[in-house]
C-alpha cells in the first residue's frame, strides 16, 4: 500500500476510535475535566449520562444547553450551572452578573425565553460583607436586564478554605418559543456559521485580571444576556435556524466539534472572518493561546440555512452589543465529525477540540 | 498586530510558493528537517504544508524541549514537588508528560502545589512572596530559555533568595543534530535552522553542517513567511550548489549571537558529562547543570530524588519520531492508544511535538499534486 494510502487509514482507524463514546477511565479528578474540552466530555459522556439515562433515552441524551419537559402542552426548558470564577470581580463583570446571564443564556440557547431564577450561593467562612453586598446587588441587576424573576434560592456557609470566597448555582426555566427548532444534530451543508461578536473576550479579561503574567490591557469581559439576540434571530430566520450555541469554556472551537459530531458534518471556518480584537489577538499571541479555545459569555454560534443566513446576520448586527457579528464559515458534509481551517495564510488544518486547560475557573 | 500580521500575508505566500516551484528540479524529492519544535508547531498551525509542492517533504526534528525530557527526570521532578511545603512550578506544558507513574497535574490532584508559570522569574516571585515554602522551578528548554533561567538564578543569588532552587534539565541543540547526521537511516537534503537558539548562540555553531555534511542551514523565522521563505533559501543553494549557513531571520539573529547572552549562560551553567535524552538515549555533554558557584540553587542537591534511569515505554516511538526517522502517524500506538489527552510518548504532549501538532492540526486527508 502506498504511504498516502496507510497514512488514510490510520487517519481512519482513529477517527473510528474518536467516534466511540468515551469512557471515564482516570484514576482521579483533575483540572482537565472542568476545562470544558475532551476530559470534560469523558466526565459527561462517559460518567454522568450513562448514569441517568435510561434504555430508552430522554432530554438529557441530547445534551443541549438546556433539558426540556413538556406539561400539559407547555414546553419547558430548563438548566443549571454553577460559577467559580477566580477573582469574584473582573473588568465588565462579576461572579454575580455571570450566575445570571450563564443560566439565562443556557436556556436562549435552547429557543426558550428566560422566566425565573433560583439562587444558591455557597459562602467560605470569612467572606466580607462588602463583597457578598455587592455581588447580591449585581445578580438582582443582571435578573431585571435579562427580565427574569428569582423565585426561590439555598445559601449554605463552609469553613474558611473549604471554598474561595463564594460559589454560586443558578437554575432558570423558560418557555421554548414557538419559533425555535434548535437541535445540535440538526446542521445540514451549506449551513452558514455566525458568530455574534469578537471572541475570547471574557477570558483573556480573567486571565489578565489575575495579574499572572504583568501584561496589561484595557478589556472587559463580554458577559450579557443573548436573548435579545436570540430573539433576533428566531424572527430573521425562524425554522431556518439550525442551531445555537453559546461558546463558553472551550471557546467557539469547542463548540464547532461538539455540533459536527452531533450532526456527522464537517465545519469550515475562515480564519480570517473570525473576528477578534486588537488587545485579544496581541494578549493571544504572546500567551501562545488561540483565541478560538478561549471562553466568552456574551457570544453565541448560530447555524444557520443558506437562504437565511444574509437576514440573520444583518438582524443580528442590529442587537446591541452584536454589532460586530460575522459569518466565519460554513458546513459540508466530508469529512463528518470534523472542524476545519482555512488559515489566514492560505493553508488548511483540523481545529480539534480542546484538550489541556490553559486557565482553571473561568466561570 | 503590527511586526506580526506582516509575515502571514497571504498573497506574498502564494508568490513564495511560487518561486519555490520554479527553484525545484523536476523529479527529485526533497526532505528538509527543521530542527525546532517551534517551526513544527508554525507549520502545522498555518497549514505551511499546503503550499509546497509534494516532493518537498518536511522532516520534524528533536528540538522539542519538552518532546525530549526523559521518563526518569519526570519522576524526580514529581518526587520534588511530592516534598512537604515545597511549591513547584514549570511551564504549563510540563504537567501533562507521563512519568513511570504519573504526571505532575497527578501529583497536583493529589496535593502537591504544582504551579503553571510562564518564566522562571514568575518562581522567583513567588518564591519571594512565600519565604517559609521551599520554591523549585523545574526548568526546561534549548539555549532559548537557557538564558532566562540563569538570569532568574543571578538574580536569586544578588537578592539572597534562600528558599528558591531550581531542577536543570536544559539542553543543548548541537550534539543531537551531529547524532542525527551521522545516524545512516536518514537522508536529508538541508535544515531549517532554529531561529529563537541562534539568536543567542549565533549562527557559527552550525557551520559544521555545510562543512562535514555538506548540508545548507537557513536559520529562520516562525512567523509562515519567514519558513516558506527559509525552504526556497535552502532549495536555492541546493539548485546552485552552494552548502553555507543562511540567516533568514535577520531581523532578530545577529550572527555572533547574544554575546551577553552566552556570558551569563558560562557564569551559571556548566556542560554535564552526558544526558540523557528522550527516544535518543544518552548524548555526552548535550546538557548543562549549575556551576559550582551556583550549586547552592540546585534542586537535586537540596532534595532527595530518585535519579533512575526508566525506559521508554515499549510501545513509545518517540525516538524515531524526533529523529525524523517516521512520520508521526507511523507509530504503532499513535492516535489510537497515544492521543493528546492519554498520551504515551513526549511527543504527544507538547504543543510543539511533532505527534501533536499533526494529531491536533494536520490529522485529516490532504490530496495533493506532485511536479
């Protein structure tokens, strides 16, 4: 067999192995399997689901942002998250306004408008009035930006180093809007991708606001509530839009894998469409991170069919805070399960999910 | 970004690629090496392969720092920072490369405080800020990252710092490029030389190449440019028969190299008998330890560490992997056993190993035609 040939099959044997479900094999915790990338998915996948989903599978299978449930011809989403973002406060937010927006968005990822909130904070013996004040009063601001209402809440208190200051959990319910068919497997070729923004925004805001490397740059996170957006979008394109997204850990590359495996497609993404901005692709480069794997909490993925794809951008860019929005790329349907690049430089390479953690507790 | 976006420009890509076409001798198959994890990590992530033509083959080479630290030197790293109060800290790539047991993001789930820094001098820091810890900075690299390690360890000594050591594993590049060239299985038509290396060691270290193998050198940039380019510069000799080392990167090389540099480097360091090397064994005086003047900051003195030699893993085809001898797809266990978040081999884990720039950039079927 000639060279090319093998090295096709080899390529072929280890897409099969990919494609297996994986199992959760490690002997411990680490890092990793909060990152948000292949560990994580083991952790998921390999662990949790098998655990809780029966024979005859159920909303958590589909592994959406949001699970849903149907009661009495009402469909309702609904979603959990948990913050442990390190510092509390950072340029352009707070664990507090993270918690809600999160949870809200989760739930517009799924087409469902957001309703109501409950609030659990877990607090380290210790934590300054001050602090715990502030952060209150940022997650009852961010609940009336995104209209939603908090309904119900938990607070429990640990010994000093037992947590960092303090956690959060929020669980939000919404309604899914009649519009909205939004399903992960449902991206088809010659589907346009749309980002709503520069991307890698809010973690490079952390990572700088850590003061770990004595870089400094005017930046904010990018954390807001996307059904605005959302909304938008349903009314542009209406069944036309295949899919959302909002790329938080793991950054938007993640989420490209995650969509070209659920729907056995491929997604090509224009390097030089993506946008990005200035301080994140100078903090990018000199980190040697890509800004495709790094998180953001404002910035969705929309897939959209080709005939939409114009309306839903140009709707898109007139929600505040979207303005940027771009079509970065689109999807084929060779080779399934993948995300691949056209470089900036004209070349070609695979964007593969993400596999260490560059920076623990984003979120 | 400005001095950066300059050198990915498409279009002066294309016309390279061009001239590269027409410097080529119909029919011959080149293979050129480029020595520096840094260019394989370039060359993937650019995807710089789609614009050569087929027969120019690109060849990794064993200038991978992390690809090329051994088993056992891991395992001491790992028993350090297993030490009560002792906070270890390593660039970020380190944490995943298995040792015999484990790796050290192991050792940090089970309570060592194992610290990512991105410079030696960020231990040094924290070493200041902590004095009732003992602070130990696991340091790797070329002659690249030599000189940041031995500027940390002036600095430590100016200051008085006690609490802070450091375990050395810093290699050099020319021993293993001379075992490369005399090894028989592998035939190479030229080298692209390690740009960040020669920028402190100058460009006369290789002069060996074009004079006992007669092979030219091009040092080069990382940027895709400055590589296309380096490959036309390399075909162009061949084309004229000329064997010489070429500084591409002259923006940044000078060719006598940082004199600074190599001072501060002969000041802490001295050449260790031999090292052992990851897949290539041992190579005598490839490596530097502390000078006896800086002995004091010598990790491996201040701690007791195993210091055994461990083999490889069976399986593991790093070796001939770094030496250039197999592509990385051609390992046994490559992507299937050996994958960037279970890896087996260095290689692996990296981001400039040759298995993992390939597995994580260039893992897809690519049809291309030959000249």
């Amino acid at each position: 067999m000639s060279a090319v040939g093998r090295e096709e099959r080899v390529l072929q044997i280890i897409e099969t192995a990919r494609s297996k479900t994986p199992r959760f094999r490690d002997q411990q915790v680490t890092l990793a399997h909060g990152a948000g990338g292949k560990a994580t998915r083991t952790l998921i996948e390999g662990l949790l689901v098998p655990a809780f989903v029966g024979p005859e599978g159920g909303s958590l299978a589909k592994l959406a942002d949001a699970g849903t449930v149907a009661i009495d011809g009402t469909t309702l989403a609904m979603t959990t998250d948990s913050f442990v973002v390190k510092p509390l406060r950072f340029p352009g937010g707070s664990i507090g306004e993270l918690a809600v927006n999160g949870t809200v968005n989760d739930l517009a990822m799924a087409g469902a408008r957001p309703l109501a909130l409950t609030v659990s904070v877990i607090l380290e013996e210790g934590l300054g009035a001050a602090e715990l004040k502030a952060e209150v009063e940022a997650i009852a601001r961010a609940a009336t930006a995104a209209a939603v209402e908090i309904i119900g809440g938990d607070t429990k208190v640990v010994e000093r180093g037992a947590a960092d200051g303090m956690y959060i959990c929020t669980t939000g319910i919404g309604v899914i809007d009649p519009r909205a068919q939004l399903a992960p497997d449902r991206l088809a070729p010659g589907d346009t991708i749309l980002v709503s923004g520069p991307v890698g925004e809010h973690g490079t805001a952390i990572m700088l606001a850590r003061n770990e490397f004595d870089l400094d740059a005017e930046l904010e996170s990018d954390t807001r509530p996307l059904w605005a957006a959302t909304d938008a979008l349903l009314a542009a394109a209406g069944s036309d839009l295949h899919c959302l997204r909002d790329a938080t850990r793991g950054g938007v590359a993640s989420v490209l894998n995650e969509l070209a495996r659920a729907s056995r497609v491929s997604v090509v993404v224009r390097e030089a469409d993506v946008p990005v901005s200035p301080v994140v692709h100078a903090a990018a480069e000199l980190l040697g991170i890509d800004p495709m794997y790094v998180a953001n909490e404002g910035r969705l993925v929309a897939c959209v069919a080709p005939g939409a794809a114009e309306d839903a951008l140009a709707a898109l860019r007139g929600v505040p805070g979207c303005e940027e929005a771009a079509a970065v790329g689109e999807v084929r349907a060779e080779p399934p399960g993948m995300v691949l690049v056209e470089t900036s430089f004209g070349g070609k390479r695979v964007m593969d999910e993400l596999v260490g953690d560059p920076l623990p507790r984003i979120c | 970004m400005r001095f950066v976006d300059e050198f990915r420009d498409a279009q002066l890509g294309r016309a390279v690629g061009g001239e590269i076409l027409s410097t080529l001798e119909p029919g011959r198959h080149y293979k050129v090496m480029e020595v520096c994890g840094g260019h394989t990590h370039s060359i993937y992530k650019y995807g710089i392969d789609d614009l050569l033509p087929e027969n120019v083959e690109l060849v990794h080479g064993p200038g991978c720092p992390v690809c090329v630290i051994p088993m056992g030197r891991v395992d001491d790293g790992i028993a350090v920072a297993l030490n009560d109060g002792v906070i270890f800290t390593c660039f970020g790539d380190m944490l995943r490369v298995p040792g015999s047991e484990q790796t050290l993001l192991d050792a940090k789930a089970q309570g060592a405080d194992v610290r990512m820094v991105y410079s030696p001098l960020d231990a040094l820091r924290i070493a200041r800020t902590n004095p009732e810890r003992e602070v130990v900075f696991f340091a790797i690299g070329f002659e690249t990252t030599a000189p940041s390690t031995a500027l940390t360890l002036k600095r430590a000594k100016a200051e008085g710092v006690r609490n802070f050591s450091c375990v050395c594993n810093h290699v050099t590049i020319v021993p293993p490029l001379r075992a490369l060239l005399e090894s028989p299985d592998l035939r190479l038509d030229g080298f692209i030389g390690p740009g960040h290396v020669c920028t402190v060691v100058g460009a006369r270290p290789f002069e060996f190449i074009p004079a006992d193998y007669q092979r030219p050198v091009v040092i080069s940039g990382f940027e895709p440019l400055d590589i296309l380019q380096s490959i036309h510069m390399i075909l162009r000799q061949l084309k004229e028969g000329r064997r010489e080392v070429e500084n591409q990167y002259t923006r940044v090389v000078p060719r006598e190299g940082n004199l600074r540099a190599l001072q501060v480097l002969a000041e802490v360091f001295e050449l260790r008998p031999h090292f052992e090397w990851r897949g290539l064994g041992f190579i005598s005086q490839s490596a530097l330890k502390l000078s006896d003047a800086y002995r004091d900051f010598d990790a491996e003195e201040r701690f007791a560490v195993p210091g055994v030699r461990v083999a490889d893993p069976k399986a593991c085809q790093c070796g001939e992997v770094l030496k250039g001898v197999i592509k990385p797809w051609e390992c046994k266990v490559f992507g299937t056993a050996c994958t960037p978040e279970h890896a087996i081999g260095t290689c692996m884990v990296s981001p400039e190993g040759a298995c993992a720039a390939y597995y994580n950039y260039g893992r897809y079927a690519r049809d291309k035609e030959a000249v």
